[in-house]
C-alpha cells in the first residue's frame, strides 16, 4: 500500500507499471507502506512466525503494509527483553502492531509488563498541534475492542486517558522499550519529559512518525529535545526515528 494523493485510477496505475518496471530492471524490489527497495535482501519479508502473526492480526492491506515498520520494532522489541523495565506504547489506535509484537514474542511468557497508553477517542484539541486528528482515530468503541484484542495477557495493560497526564495514575517504573505515535509535537515531547528519566540504560525508544514528510514539526521538535541530551535520532527510511540511552 502507498499513501499518495490518487486522483483517479489512472495514478494507481502508473504506479503499478512503475512498479514492474522496476522488478524488469533490478530483479530484487520489495515495496509498501510508501518504500520502494531495490537490491536489498529484505529477510524479514520471508520471516515465517512474522508473516503467521501478521496475517492473524491484519484486517486490511494497509495494516498488512507496516512489516517494514514492524521489521524495526521486532528488533527493538528483541534487544529490550534483556534490558530492564516494561515496554510501553503511547498512541495505540487499534493496536495491531503491539499485537503482532505480542503474538510474535508469546508474550504473556515474557517477566514483562506492556503498557498501552491512548485517549482511544482521537487527538485532545489541546494536543492536536499539528491538526492530524481524524474520524478513524475516533472509532466506536475502540478501547472496549483493543482491551478485547489484548485479553489473553495478564501482563498487557491497556489504559485509557490523556498523556502524560495519565502517567501519574498508571505507568511502569522502568522502561526498556518506548514507542511513540502520538501524531502531536506537543503531546510528544510533554510524555517524552515524564519518561525519559525512566527509560533504563540500553533502552530504546521507535518514533514512529520522525521520518515521514507530513509529521516535520514533530521531527524538528524531537531533533531539537534530544540533541539538548546529548542524543542523535536515527532517521530511517520507513519513517520511524530510533533513540538508544547510554
């Protein structure tokens, strides 16, 4: 799936023909979820257990396209099982990713604690800076259905509420695994204040946003917040942002 202003079919088109123009050319090119790989192994696209876990969670092409990000979080996700702390996520929408991650890993196995952290009624006005908030976010009854979605683990907690406000009711003590897609400059960079201290040496934290075109302001303000740390984001071409504490 790629996300593009599609006019009308005929746009779709010339990108499918590009496409296979492409595959012609090089041989090896794997694409979705706005990438287009020419000449890179992409082992991850042949993962056994990752596509099994991908197909029982999506429900629909778009979700089915967020391999290449999951291809990043299950690395992250790997390296924080021997980090100390929790994993929390902040902006959780349906949860299919940390579904997956969850199915992936068998974690209620895991001597971990996840934390599922939204509003599950769409953006604050006070948060929404940026103006990415939209009727998807606010679909009917969707924390009932992501609570559903996690309820074979006893240690996935899924917490309604505002952040960072809602950390001071419930949050872990430590953290080994931070993600962030809260679509919001602001709401961003108030929870990364609140957490940050509690992220555990060795930690990491995938921004999901930091790299796509459309979400710059939460790109220059998280630049601007960790290089005042002493940190350097990495900036990846499925968009994500990585940040590994010393």
């Amino acid at each position: 799936m790629f996300y593009g202003d599609f006019k009308n079919k005929d746009d779709l088109s010339f990108l499918n023909s590009c496409l296979e123009r492409l595959k012609s050319i090089f041989g090896s090119v794997a694409y979705g979820d706005n990438n287009i790989i020419i000449g890179r192994n992409c082992s991850y696209l042949q993962d056994a257990k990752l596509l099994a876990a991908i197909k029982r969670h999506a429900t629909n092409e778009q979700e089915r396209s967020l391999i290449f990000r999951l291809n990043t979080l299950i690395w992250a996700f790997d390296h924080a099982l021997r980090i100390d702390g929790d994993i929390v996520e902040c902006g959780v929408w349906k949860g299919f990713l940390f579904s997956v991650l969850a199915d992936y890993f068998d974690f209620g196995q895991v001597p971990k604690q996840m934390w599922l952290y939204d509003t599950y009624a769409g953006i604050p006005a006070r948060y929404d800076t940026e103006k990415h908030d939209h009727p998807v976010l606010r679909e009917e009854n969707l924390y009932e259905k992501v609570v559903l979605r996690f309820r074979r683990y006893e240690n996935v907690h899924v917490v309604r509420g505002m952040l960072p406000e809602i950390l001071r009711e419930r949050s872990p003590r430590r953290i080994a695994l931070l993600h962030l897609d809260l679509n919001s400059s602001k709401a961003e960079i108030e929870t990364l204040d609140a957490l940050f201290d509690r992220l555990s040496p060795g930690g990491m934290i995938v921004f999901d946003d930091y790299g796509w075109s459309g979400y710059r302001e939460q790109h220059d303000a998280e630049k601007r917040w960790a290089e005042t740390r002493g940190y350097r984001i990495l900036e990846m071409t499925t968009g994500q942002g990585v940040l590994l504490k010393r």
